[in-house]
C-alpha cells in the first residue's frame, strides 16, 4: 500500500470491500477529519464514483489502482 496522499482524480479501491459492491472503486476527492468523540473520528478520505455518489473510508483501507473495475464505471 502507498503512503503518499493521493491526488484529486486518483482511482482508489477499498481492500476490504467485495468484487460486487458498488462503493470498491472511486475516484479520491479530498482528505477530511471527522470530529473527535465521533464514530471512526480521524483522517478519511472522501471518494466519488464520478456518478454523483460520495462516501468516506479511512486511509489504510485503500489501495491506488490504475483504472475501476469493469462494470463499476
């Protein structure tokens, strides 16, 4: 796994999601802090399908990858 911080339009692919699931692969946005005394307070980054759909995950669940999977674009 890299330990650089990625770059705005990075493809990023969560490790610990499965082949199916439609959050695995997303393009990184930004890195942002979730508040102290919430749940998973931290650094986590804020990815995108380029479809409109965000979520958030934390750093060490990603890995880069040069392009999503089939199907998930």
């Amino acid at each position: 796994m890299s330990v650089a911080k990625p770059v705005f339009g990075e493809w990023l692919r969560n490790i610990h999601a499965s082949p199916t699931n439609p959050q695995r692969d997303g393009m990184y946005v930004e890195t942002i802090t979730r508040p102290r005394g919430t749940m998973n307070s931290g650094k986590c980054y804020r990815v995108t399908d380029g479809k409109g759909s965000f979520w958030q995950c934390p750093p060490d669940a990603f890995e880069r990858v040069d392009a999503p999977a089939e199907g998930t674009k």
